[in-house]
C-alpha cells in the first residue's frame, strides 16, 4: 500500500477526493453486496415453503393414497364404566350384546398381626422361632403356584427376611410391613392359574405358619382348600405304605427331579473344588522348599520397607550439602534395592492370599460335596478323555421324599377332618383368591387370566360385572369422524400452503427498496430497519415462476376429475369447493372448504355433504380421496425430481443453483474489492507523487532566495 499524504504541501483535501474518484468502483461492491443479501434471503424464504410443501407430502399425502388409512371404526358401548373396547383394523361392523360376567382377579394373602415372645415389634430380622405362637423348629411349609411346588424349610435361625426371600424365590410377591406387623403375599399373575397356596408340610411347619399369621379360614382360601383336598384324598388312615402307594408317581418324579439337580450341584462342586486345588497345587510348587508366611505378615512387611523409603527421600530431598555424592549415592542404591524387595513381597502378599482363599474354599466345597454325597450314588466314567457323571437316588433321599409326601397328606387330611363349611370365623389373615375373568359374548361364553379379551378385532377389557339380567350394547361402525377429520386436516393444510403461494407470488412490488448497507443501517433505527426489510422479504417470490409451476400444477390436479366405479366425481361433489370470485379474502381464492363445517363460518350453515356421505358410502369416498392424494403426491414427486446443476432431489425449488449464484457473488465481490483497493492505491501514490514534487520545489525555491540574499 502507498503512503498516503493528506495534501499538507498542496492544501487539497486528497481523502475527499480519491473517495469521489473511486465512488464508481465502490458503489459496485455495494451493489453486489446488496444483490447477494436479497439472494440470501430469497433463498430462506423457499426453504421455509419447500419444508411446507413437503410436510404435506409425508405427513398427509403418503398416507392419505392408502385404503388402510381410511379403515376407521369406531366401538360404541351402551355401559362404559363395565366394559373399554379397543377397536382394531379388523373389526366387524355390527351391534353384539355382552355381559361381564365375572372379574379376574389376583391371588392375595395379607396375613395376621404377628407378636413376639418378647413384646417388641418384629423386623425383617426377626427369627420365627422368636415370634409368639409355638414354633418349635424345625418345620416345612410347601408354596404352589401355577404348576411350580416348593418346599421352604424353617429353622431355629430363620429370619423373616429368609422368609420372605424364598417366597420370592417360589414365584411370588412378599413382604413385611414393619409398622403393620404384617405380611403381604401376592401372585405375579392374575387368574386362577396364577393363584397360590400355602400349607403345613408337617408340625412345624403348621406352627410357622401360625406365628407367622399366614393360616387363613380356608372358606376364603380356595387354592389352600383345593391343595388340602388333593393330598388328604391319597390319605389312608394308618397305612403309611397305602398312603405312599397312591402317590408312588408323584413321589418318583420328585425323587428324580432332586437326584438331577444333585447331580448338577455335585458337577458344578467339584468343578470349583478341582480349581482351589489346582491353585493351591500351583502356588505350593512355586514355594517348594521355602516357607510362605501369611498375607498379613508380608503387609507388615511391606509397609516397613516402604516407611524406609520414605525416610530415605526425605533426607534426599531435605539435604543442604552435608551428605556427600557417595553417601548420596549408597542412598539411592538403597532405595532401589527398596523397591525391589517391595516387588517380591506384594507377589508373595498375594499369593498368599490365593493360596489361603484357595484353602477355605477347598474345605468348605469339601463338606458341600459330602452334603450332595448322602443323597445320591454318583458314579464317573471317563468317556475320551472326558470325565462324565451319572447319578443314582440313594435310599436316604426317597425315605426324606416319601417322609414329606406322607406327613403333607397326614396333614391336608388333619385340615380336611377339621374343616366346616359354615365357618365364618376369622384367623387374623384374609385371602383374595385369584380366578379367571369370565363373559359372555353374543351367548359365548370366554374366560380368561386378566380382563382384556381379543375377540374378533376388538379388544374388551371388563371394568365392572353386570348386574343380573343386565346386557350391554357393543356398537362398531365406521369411524366417520375419524375420516371426517383426516379430510379436513389435509385441506386445512393444502390450503394453508396455497394461500401463502398466492400471497407471496402477487406480493407488491418493491421496486426502488434494497438491502441495507452497514452506513444506512447505523442513520436508521430498529423498528425502521424491520419495516424497510420487511418490505423487500415479503417480495423476493413475486412473479416467482418456480411458484408459478407449483401452485398450478396443485390446483390442476385439486380441480381434475377422478374416476370412481365409472363415474367422473369432482371435489364438489363431496361438498368440497372454492368460494366465489367476490366471496372469497384476498389470496385466499383458490382454498377448499367443506359445506357444514362447524369450524368454518363461510360454510358451516350448508349442509355437510361430506360427512353424509362418508357414513352412507365410505368406499366411494375413500375411493375417491386415495386416488386424488396419490395424483398429488406423484405430481409433487416429479416437481421435485433432482436435476443435475439445478436442484436436489425433493426441493421444489432450484436450491443448487441458488447456491450457485450466491458463491458466484462472494467471488465477484472479492474480486471487485480487490480492484476497488488497487484503484484508491493508485490515486493515493499519484497524490503523494504530487505532495513530494510539491515540497521538493519549495525547497528548491528557498534554497535560491537565500542565495540571493532573501530572508
């Protein structure tokens, strides 16, 4: 850049007149500015109506082309607080007749208020050899649900807790409300098949059930009464061998069921023993002929050495010139022999630990294996090279199996002696007994494990029973406002996009109005600014021709004719139609409406034809409105088609080229700023070519006067 002068020797004040000089130039850079701008927001304003355009593509016309999207029906019920229904696409017209006969419902045991020997409340920890009631361990109460049987053992050291968790373990829900002193049991499933019961397998275990408050009157306990009935009915009074003989098949499965999961257990035992006592093989040979201390001894150790190398930093780091480089040295040797010794006492450290982890392992997996052994005869074959395992019930299990079958039939057959009918007392629990849901539908009568029933596209779902003799009235029909809706959602839509295309086509010219450069900006203020801005963006897409091609290709196909079932049908046949020339808003003259529309107060006085028609004869109706959504929507397809240097592929508009042109802008005014720059250097080096001649000549001028004696 040439320095510039400020005209001091000539007078003439140059920055004015190098800016009149290169006014031209920079007016050209302004203009292309101003034109990039008003691109800018051209091309805004299309991606806003090109969003539009293809929302009511996507949300309404893709769907819209499709029968399935009109198969609406609607279910009508003459007693709604007995009975929901869910109407699905495969529904069946017609009127049904339907009666909730029965409500399922889910197994529930909230037991009795429990007490202990000692007076205090009992908690989650509270043993049940501690509760009031007798319990004198041990004992054995039995949880069937479903077609699941488990047996849950009490001990003198049982907790609530341990309760409560084998509960859960059974298949069901439990839990101990503290404040209460409660228990609360209940099935996972409704329905008669989710229900549960809980018996006494022997003595003890009638006496856990009493302290625990579980035992309900068994004339509210249905499930506990049926599974009371079922073992007292193989009970022979005083023939244990009879009694065992009518349930010797029950008995086998239980005792095989028992010897396979023993043997799974004895697998997985001694799997996990030869692996402590491969590990303890391995360290033992990694010792031979040394001793290992414990891991505790090692710890100590460790930490010794590490103080050490503490206190030996310390004098490293602390020292001011007393210790010599050899003393220094010896220290540093120190500390690293330090450090290696630490290395091999953390190996040991934790080795010992594996080795005496590996130990308690070997003994405790030791005795489990015995545990697994008294049952079952396990025998080993090797089969190559692999060890496999068969298992044999030892006599021990089928008298421990056959001594709790006969004591839980001896015991449903003490309850069954014991049971009245008539008894209405209560034992402090109550019992919800679970059972199935029952209808009947059109005089078929349909049971079922929750409420909901799916019937023939319909889903019930029964709230209430109704009263004897009552019938509820089950109505499906189409859905005519749910079509209604469908129709007058797109029309709102396509109406909403073509007025705004009618508006921002005959949109007032702006003739004279361009973008703002940043010196007018600072002359005006906010509100003016949006005004004037305003003013060019509302006309950017007058005479639009891309608009121009798009809004008439819509209305073209919105006003064409359809074939339905022969017959050439027009929009207004439905009561669809524009309002008249003088009628009609500005840019609002090319809109639908329906006739009858309650929300439309240009129409909503005529009679609605539409709605009339969807009820009488939806298929003509559904007919004609696929046909006519998918007109449009392969109409807006091929507008939208990309084409190569134009536009991408689902624009409405030439978005390529815009982009084009707006780069093409940003090159001319990078060039046309560099030509404007170049042009003011020039005249800036041409004035101060001037200023210098100019001062030179003055001083040439001086020098002679005083030559010639002037002052």
């Amino acid at each position: 850049m040439p320095m510039r002068l400020s005209g001091l020797m000539s007078g003439m004040d140059t920055e004015s007149i190098i800016q009149q000089l290169v006014e031209a130039k920079s007016n050209k850079v302004k203009t292309a500015k101003k034109a990039q701008t008003k691109l800018s927001w051209k091309q805004d304003a299309w991606k806003d109506l090109n969003t539009k355009l293809k929302n009511l593509q996507s949300k309404f016309l893709s769907n819209m082309r499709f029968s399935t999207s009109y198969s609406k029906k609607v279910t009508k019920v003459s007693n709604s607080s007995a009975v929901s229904v869910i109407t699905g696409e495969n529904a069946v017209d017609g009127v049904q007749s339907l009666e909730i006969n029965q409500l399922a419902k889910t197994g529930y045991l909230t037991g009795g208020v429990v007490s202990t020997a000692s007076g205090e409340g009992a908690t989650a920890l509270t043993k049940v050899s501690d509760l009031a009631g007798g319990f004198t361990a041990p004992g054995t109460i039995n949880v069937t649900t479903g077609n699941k049987s488990v047996d849950i053992n009490i001990t003198s050291d049982t907790t609530i807790s341990d309760v409560l968790s084998q509960l859960k373990n059974a298949g069901l829900n439990a839990s101990f409300d503290a404040k209460w002193q409660r228990f609360s049991i209940s099935s996972k499933e409704s329905g008669s098949k989710g229900d549960f019961s809980i018996t006494a397998v022997d003595a003890g275990g009638a006496q856990a059930l009493s302290a625990m408050k579980l035992q309900v009157n068994l004339n509210d306990d249905k499930a506990t009464l049926q599974e009371y009935q079922k073992y007292a009915a193989y009970y022979v009074s005083g023939d244990r061998a009879a009694t065992i003989a009518n349930m010797q098949s029950m008995i086998d499965k239980d005792v095989a069921s028992r010897t396979e999961s023993y043997l799974n257990q004895y697998k997985s035992l001694t799997s996990s023993l030869k692996s402590a006592q491969d590990t303890i093989s391995s360290i033992q040979t990694k010792y031979a002929g040394t001793t290992l201390d414990t891991a505790e001894n090692y710890e100590a150790q460790l930490k010794a050495k590490n103080d050490e190398i503490v206190a030996i930093n310390k004098t490293l780091n602390e020292d001011t010139g007393i210790l010599t480089e050899q003393e220094k040295k010896d220290l540093q040797d120190k500390v690293t022999q330090l450090i290696d010794e630490t290395k091999d006492l953390a190996t040991k450290k934790a080795d010992a630990e594996s080795l005496a982890s590996a130990q308690k392992s070997e003994t405790e997996l030791t005795k489990q294996i015995a545990d697994v052994e008294k049952y079952v005869d396990i025998t080993a074959t090797t089969v190559d090279g692999e060890t496999t395992y068969t298992a044999t019930a030892k006599q021990t299990l089928k008298d421990e199996v056959e001594n709790r079958y006969y004591n839980k039939a001896e015991m449903a057959a003490d309850a069954i002696a014991n049971y009245d009918p008539t008894d209405t007392s209560s034992t402090g629990a109550t019992k919800v007994s679970g059972q199935d849901a029952k209808i009947t539908l059109n005089g078929a009568v349909y049971e079922n494990s929750t409420n909901a029933f799916e019937i023939n596209g319909l889903t019930f779902t029964a709230l209430n029973e109704t009263k004897p003799g009552e019938t509820i009235t089950v109505t499906t029909e189409q859905d005519v406002d749910g079509v209604y809706d469908m129709v007058k959602n797109f029309l709102k839509e396509y109406n909403s996009i073509i007025n705004e295309m009618d508006k921002l086509y005959n949109a007032d010219s702006a003739r004279g109005y361009e973008p703002l450069s940043d010196e007018e900006r600072e002359a005006m203020s906010d509100s003016d600014i949006e005004k004037y801005e305003k003013k060019i963006k509302d006309s950017l897409l007058r005479r639009d021709e891309n608009i121009s091609s798009v809004s008439s290709a819509l209305k073209s196909v919105m006003s064409s004719g359809i074939e339905v079932g022969g017959k050439t049908m027009y929009l207004f046949d439905f009561g669809i139609e524009t309002l008249s020339y003088f009628t009609a808003a500005e840019n609002e003259k090319n809109a639908y409406h329906i006739d009858g529309d309650p929300d439309d107060t240009s129409t909503a006085g005529n009679a609605d034809k539409l709605k009339s028609m969807i009820a009488s004869d939806p298929d003509t109706v559904i007919s004609f409105f696929t046909k006519l959504s998918q007109n449009l929507y392969d109409k807006m397809t091929d507008m939208s088609k990309s084409v190569d240097g134009v536009r991408t592929f689902g624009s409405f508009y030439d978005d390529k080229k815009m982009k084009s042109d707006y780069d093409d802008y940003t090159s001319k005014i990078k060039e046309l700023e560099k030509k404007l720059n170049d042009y003011e250097d020039k005249w800036y080096k041409k004035f101060a070519a001037m200023e210098t001649a100019m001062a030179k000549m003055q001083q040439n001028s001086s020098s002679v006067t005083a030559l010639l004696g002037g002052s």
